[in-house]
C-alpha cells in the first residue's frame, strides 16, 4: 500500500464509509472503545431530534448536523475528546470534518448507532 493509498483509507475511516477493509475498521472500533472508557470523553449524536427521541446511546448529547456550525463554541467549551454518531456514519463524518476544520482536535466517528452498540457490547 503507497502512501497516498494509507491516507484515502484513514479519510475513509474516519468519514465512517463502509467500504473500508474490516481490519482497518476494527481498529478504528477499538480506539472508538477505548476513548468509551474515558470519563472525559463527550459522545454527540448528529441525528435529528425525532430520531434521537427514538433511541440513543446513554449520555449522549444531541446536536444534529445542521446545528453543528452554530454550536462549535459550545463543543469546544466541553473539552474532549468527541465521538460523533449518527445512524449510518456518514452525517457523523461531516461533522468530524467540520469541527476538524473549525481547528478541533480529538474528534472521532463512531459511525452508525448500531457500530457505536456493538462496540459498547464488546
């Protein structure tokens, strides 16, 4: 794998796509898993509200995508790191890359909520 091949991958990973090789994905999971067992870590569901009404990880917060540009002071304040989840990765993706852009660091995707209960289970 050339360079330019590992950094498309850790896009990939880190945009929550599924089309990335499964080892590559299990580690990104099992950082997902440690930073779960840090009390300081801030878990932020971007699904709309009536999604997150419906079901959502323990303690997580919600904020949906769409409200992430106008709360990044807000989230900058709770001090990470962040995890972000939505239902399939993707509106999860973004805002990692939104508040990546806006200069914040210590962001993750965990992907859909069924990746994030799968690796809370394991």
């Amino acid at each position: 794998m050339s360079h330019n091949d590992v950094i498309i991958v850790k896009v990939l990973v880190a945009a929550g796509n599924s089309n990335v090789p499964g080892f590559l994905k299990t580690n990104h999971m099992q950082t997902i898993k440690e930073l779960l067992k840090e009390e300081k870590t801030v878990v932020i569901d971007v699904r709309n509200d009536w999604e997150y009404q419906e079901n959502h990880i323990s303690g997580a917060l919600n904020i949906p995508l769409h409200e992430i540009p106008a709360q990044i002071g807000k989230i900058k304040n709770l001090q990470g790191p962040f995890i972000f989840y939505c239902r399939s990765g993707n509106r999860s993706g973004a805002a990692v890359n939104i508040l990546k852009q806006a200069g914040i660091k210590d962001v993750f995707n965990g992907g859909g909520i069924a990746d994030m209960e799968k690796t809370m289970l394991n």
